[in-house]
C-alpha cells in the first residue's frame, strides 16, 4: 500500500489574458454585488492602473463606491481597520484589491473585518478561526511574483505589539483573479527581475520540497517553463504583451503550487534576510536559490533532474545524460541570473547586494532557522547548515 | 463481519499504543532536556512557562509539557494548568498512529496535512527539531532514520548509548515515581 498522501486546494476562478478586467463587472454581479471598494496603494493609482479597471466597471454601469489608495508596503492592523471603517461607511459589499503583496493581503484582512464584524483584526489571527464564507473579493495582481491571488494567507503588522500577525483560512481566497496584462505592462526591469524569480522560486521549491504532490509538480513545472522561456525577453522588450501575460500566468500558477505544497529554506532564508537587511523579497529569492539547491542536492536529484526539461527545453534536456540533469538545472538558473545581472544589476550573491553586513549573516542563520518554510526543506538544516550556505552565498 | 468485530479492537488498540506513546514521549521529553546540549539550546529560546501541547482531534489522547525555564521541559501528563501556548494536533488517531509508531516521520506528517499547528510556527518549527532529536535518541538507528528527516551525524554510537541509557534511567524513575504518586 503506498504512504503517499496530500491534499490540494484552489477553488479561485482564474480570468485571464487579453480584456480580463472587463470582465469584473459581469463578475461582480454574478455574486449579487453592487456596490465594491477598491484597495490599492499610490504608486498604482500613480502609475494609472486603476484607470482601466475603474473604466471597465463604468462602462458596465457598475460604479466603483470607493478607492482607499493609501496601503502601506507592510500593512498594519490600523490601517486595516480603517479601510473596514470607510467600507461601512459607504456600505460597500464587496473588495477588489488591486496591487502587489501588501494590497492584495490588506484586502483579504479587511474583508475578514467587514464580514465577521469588530474592530480588532488581532482577533481572527491564527489558523481555522474563521468558519464562514467572507464578502465577494476579487484580486488583481499588479506584480507577476507573489503568488498573493491564490494563497489563503494574509500577514498584517500589529504596530502596537510590534510583531507580525499570520491569518490563514481557505475563506481569505478571493473569488477570483484576474490577470490582465495591461497590469503589468510598466513594471520597471528590476521589479520585473526579481518578482519573475520569486514566481520561479515558488515553482522550483515546491517541486523540490518535503509536500510536492502530484497536482502542484503539474502547476509547479508549466510555472517553470513559462518564466524560462519568457523572462528574458520581456526584460528586452518591456512592451510585450504577450510575455508579460506569460509571466503573470506563470506567477498565479507557481502561487498556486506552492500554497499547496509549501516552500523551503530559500524562502525561510530570504524571510529572514529582508526582515534583517531590508532587502526586497524577490531579490533574495534569486539570490539564495541555486545555493540552497546545492545544499540540497542529494536529497533533491530526482525531481531537480527533472525540471531541467522545464528550464532548458527538449534538446538540451536529451542532450544531458540523466546523472548530470541535476547540476544542468542549477547552472540554468545560474546562467539565467548572469543574464539578469547583465540586464538590471539584481545582485547574484549578499556582496552584491552591498546592504547585508558580514556580521548580519549569523542573525540571519539564526532567524531563518525559526521560519516555518524550513520545516518542509528536503534535507534537515541546522544552525552550522544555515551559515554555510549563507558563506556560499557571500561572494 | 470478522472486520466488524475486529475493527473496535484493533482502533482501541491503536488508542491505547499512542496514549502509551504519548506518555513515554512526555517523560522522554523531560529526560533529555536535562541531559541533551542540542535540546536545551532549542527548548531556551521558548518564553519560560510556555506550554506545548499534542493532541489527537477533537478529544483524544494528549501530551503537555511545559518549558519552566533554563531550556528545562516538565511533563504535565494529558491536562494543561493553563490555555496552551502551541499545539499540534493530528486530525485523527489513525495520523497519530503512523507518526508514533514511526512509519511516518515528524516533518512528512506536516507535510501531508496529518496534523495542524495552533500557535506561534517558529515555536513548532524548534519542538519538530526536538522531538527528531528524542526520536533519534530513544530508538534503534534503523527505525530512527524512518522517524526522523535525517539522523543527526553528531549522535555517535558511545554517546547515544549513553545518553538513551540516562534518558531510559530517566522515563523509568519519572514512570515509578508517577505511579507512587
Ligand atoms: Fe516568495
């Protein structure tokens, strides 16, 4: 009998491609909703993305009731509880967040609020405590990386208390996603870089990691081949629109992968270091990830072996003799990094980054060692592990 | 209709093994953070006070242990004093049996959805580390390595012999002294 076992869970609509956003309105009311808040931050409402959303919904004779721009980069409890404040207010029913990480996690707390009632965020933390459906919530992603549009997580600072509050219900999914490429069309180059080898690390971890199951590899490898194949050239033509869609679908299905088979100690490392060094999340992604592969190489060599088809195409990938695929995948994305370097500088080792200290690199061991993602690392990690790795990657 | 008479025993059974875990691994727990430098420099960096609980869902058998400070763990038999700090909670007996009777390790457990963490995750994160470290030290090498992600490589045969003899010492004069009690 095997002892294989997993569980896998997405029930979020995915609207994507070419004229997505018109068809939020259709959606909306399909979920009896009239009267929705937008939650974005400045630099979207700057950059003018919210003008075809905002057009879309008016031209379908759906008024958007409110637009609260001002969500921070690390969201916090006041904030959400003012954005449920004005929702009420307005008698709002229902959310569209708009935006990166922050937005799209402000978003999903305050639709908590807004429907299972108070002012205290603090709360619903934790795992399971919500045990209700929330108001119809619809994501657009504004970055091709995190993956926020399909995970049931949310974190949102208590200021107070200083300390970082974790919400997770399968409630926080948003009804749907929609990835139009209008969205990200004028992400700049390193932005671009960096959140596309956050999405590639989500697929590769899950791949590699403790949960993989069958139905993430499948996400997890087509994630893989689409930000390979087109990262490059978007980075080269920022203006194509069929490359950007490529990126952002490749980035909802890698968050889809990786929020049901988890990720691992790249990821518990990079935490650690932009809580540290204030290092943006997708930058250490790429820089942490051929290092960590190595460190887990042996445990890893199958499925990394593997994904060399994904990262490299068929000629290559029959062209490398099976005991060599592994290696073949680690130097595909190291070359893939150097191509990076060359286009936009995203720094390929902590002295590149010119930001993280020598001796910032034990705190960084210490603290990537109490992250929850090291618990699903193939190969057990210890103190010693961590800061050799963490060498490896210096220089 | 033989399956119908023999499920209830073998589910009593299987009730009764992990209870009968569940209380050597409390005693153990206490044991080796007197004795192991690896566990203590894990179990101090947890709030003195902290309590850390297993449990089977929604009632079943339970484990706490309580950090009462210098990495020291005490173990609190199946009743809390206080709300607990962490849990882990395993959907169901026959989760906490696989875990228990090592066919399936800590991490794997977590991994496919076995059991559910209720607390801080960087506090479960170090008790997964703790209890790999007792699974390795109170079993056999071979059914260590199907327990645990990896055998630690500083656990070398004189010192393990040792230390489970100091930790089996241990469990058995906790268990006497329990009974007298
Ligand atoms: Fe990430």
């Amino acid at each position: 009998m095997t002892q294989k076992y997993y569980e896998f869970f997405c029930p979020v609509k995915v609207i994507a491609g070419k004229s997505a956003l018109e068809h939020i309105p259709y959606e909306l009311t399909g979920l009896a909703a009239k009267r929705p808040m937008i939650v974005t931050d400045k630099g979207v409402r700057a950059a003018g993305l919210l003008d075809p959303v905002i057009a879309a919904c008016e031209e379908s004779g759906l008024e958007i009731v409110t637009i609260y721009d001002d969500v921070p980069p690390d969201s916090s409890t006041t904030v959400v509880r003012d954005i449920a404040g004005i929702y009420r207010q307005e008698k709002c029913d229902s959310i569209i967040a708009v935006g990166g990480g922050s937005a799209i996690d402000t978003g999903k707390a305050v639709n908590i609020l807004v429907s299972e009632g108070g002012d205290d965020i603090a709360k619903y933390s934790g795992a399971g405590v919500i045990k209700h459906p929330l108001k119809p919530f619809f994501v657009v992603p504004t970055t091709a990386g995190t993956g926020s549009e399909v995970t049931s997580v949310a974190v949102i600072t208590d200021e107070a208390k200083g300390v970082k509050l974790p919400f997770t219900s399968s409630f926080l999914l948003p009804n749907a996603a929609i990835i139009d490429p209008r969205m990200t069309l004028t992400l700049p180059p390193h932005i671009t870089a960096a959140t596309a080898m956050d999405a590639m690390t989500h697929a590769v971890e899950a791949f590699t990691c403790m949960a993989k199951n069958p139905l993430s590899d499948a996400y997890a490898t087509a994630a893989v081949k689409k930000v390979s194949r087109s990262l490059l050239s978007v980075m080269d033509n920022p203006k194509d629109v069929d490359g950007r869609l490529e990126l952002a679908q490749a980035s909802t299905m890698a968050g889809i992968a990786f929020s049901n088979s988890m990720v691992g100690l790249v990821h518990a490392l990079g935490h650690a270091t932009g809580a540290i060094c204030h290092l943006p999340h997708g930058l250490c992604m790429s820089l942490y990830l051929p290092y960590v592969l190595e460190y887990n190489l042996e445990t890893i060599r199958e499925p990394l072996g593997d994904l060399l088809l994904s990262l490299e195409g068929p000629e290559v990938f029959s062209a490398t003799p099976a005991a060599r695929r592994a290696e073949a995948s680690i130097s595909a994305l190291r070359k893939l990094r150097d191509q990076l370097h060359k286009r936009c500088q995203l720094p390929r080792t902590l002295k590149e980054t010119g930001k993280v200290s020598e001796d910032q690199r034990n705190q960084i061991a210490e603290m990537a060692l109490d992250d929850g993602a090291i618990m699903f690392n193939p190969k057990e990690v210890s103190l010693e592990d961590a800061r050799a790795v963490l060498q490896r990657a210096w220089a | 209709m033989l399956a119908k008479r023999i499920q209830p025993m073998v589910s009593q059974a299987r009730r009764l093994y992990v209870e009968l875990m569940f209380q050597v691994m409390g005693r153990a727990l206490q044991a080796v953070s007197e004795v192991d430098d690896a566990v203590k420099k894990e179990t101090q960096a947890l709030p003195a006070g902290f309590l850390f609980e297993m449990m089977v869902m929604p009632n079943g058998p339970r484990l706490i242990v309580e950090h009462t400070g210098l990495g020291r763990l005490h173990y609190h038999g199946a009743s809390a004093p206080r709300p607990v700090d962490l849990s882990i909670q395993f959907k169901h007996i026959a989760h906490a049996f696989l875990v228990l009777s090592f066919q399936e390790k800590t991490a794997v457990a977590f991994a496919n959805d076995r059991m559910l963490v209720d607390g801080d995750i960087s506090y479960a994160v170090r008790m997964t580390r703790v209890l790999n470290r007792l699974e390795s030290f109170i079993l056999p090498k071979l059914i260590a390595e199907r327990a645990v992600k990896e055998y630690p490589s500083n656990l070398h045969l004189p010192h393990k012999l040792i230390s489970a003899v100091r930790i089996y010492l241990k469990v058995a004069t906790n268990f006497v002294e329990t009974v007298r009690a």
